[in-house]
C-alpha cells in the first residue's frame, strides 16, 4: 500500500511515494555524473528492505526495482540489489530486478544481544551469501554492509574485534566465492 499509494514516514514524518522515489533516483544519478563524471566507477545499492510490510512477495515491486536500475544504467552507473540478510528464499521473486542488477548484495548484521549463538559467524554469513547468489543468479557479489555490536563491553569489544579481522583474513575466500 505504502508502495503504490505513498504513505507517512513513522520515523521522520515526510511523506514518501513511487514518484518521489523515481524523482529521487534520476536526480542521485545525474548528481554522481556532474560530480564524478561519466564512467566513474561509482557503484548505487538499490536496497529493497524485504524485512517490511510484506514487499518480499509484492510482484510488481520488481519491475520497480528493474526500472532503478535502468535509471542508472542509462547513466552508465552499476548498481547492487541489496535483498539484506533475511527471507533469502524470496528473492528469486524479483527475477526482473536481479537480470538488471550488475551485483548482488550481502551483508552480515549480528547482535550480540540477539545473535550470541552465531554473533562470530559474519566472514560464514557472507561466504554462505555469496556462493548462494553465484550459484542462483549467477552473479557476483558485492559486500553492503557488516555491522556487529559492541555491547556489553568489554567482552564483545574482543569478540566484535574477532569477527572483523575473520572477514577481513578471509577475503581470498569471499573472492573465490565470487
């Protein structure tokens, strides 16, 4: 409904519909063209929040996620579908969106709170992601975020450290996983 009829932001009270965001993407890209110049390597995440208000199985949400890509593509700029790190069995139903993204997201946010059985498994998480989107999409990946918390110190300011230098040391693995 938000999608297609717009709808209030809860969070920052302005209002948000499909023709602000489509204004809002020609005008990013032709801003990363005046600013970085065409060809600049510059790379957009289209994010799809699939976590929020059942988008993950709204059909026609793909063609607008396909229709972002073709925005930047039209200005010769990659962009990154980024599906999160939850529902992963609903993201072969933004087929349109996929075929038109140059990479796929991944990203690895634990909690230490909600998360401390696998909290030092973010490097696994990725991979896992990763060799996941090779072999569904045939794409490669490309790493948006990786958060993990400190909190409560000082013990899972080492663990936090732990997990960060594992992906890090790991990387020869992320890149064979694509």
């Amino acid at each position: 409904t938000c999608v297609e009829n717009g709808c209030k932001d809860k969070y920052e009270g302005v209002w948000k519909d499909k023709a602000t965001w489509y204004r809002m993407s020609n005008e990013l890209a032709d801003r990363i063209v005046q600013v970085m110049g065409p060809d600049s390597g510059t790379i957009v995440i289209v994010e799809t929040e699939f976590n929020q208000g059942g988008i993950q199985s709204y059909e026609p949400f793909d063609g607008y996620l396909a229709d972002h890509m073709a925005i930047f593509h039209a200005r010769r700029i990659q962009t990154v579908v980024g599906f999160g790190n939850w529902d992963r069995n609903t993201w072969k139903n933004f087929d349109r969106a996929v075929a038109a993204a140059d990479m796929m997201g991944v990203q690895s946010l634990l909690s230490s709170v909600r998360d401390q059985r696998n909290y030092l498994s973010g490097a696994e998480m990725l991979i896992s992601a990763a060799l996941y989107n090779q072999a569904t999409f045939g794409k490669p990946s490309f790493v948006t975020d990786f958060a993990f918390s400190s909190y409560p110190e000082p013990s899972y300011e080492l663990y936090q450290d732990t997990v960060v230098r594992d992906i890090f040391s790991r990387m020869d693995d992320l890149r064979a996983a694509g």
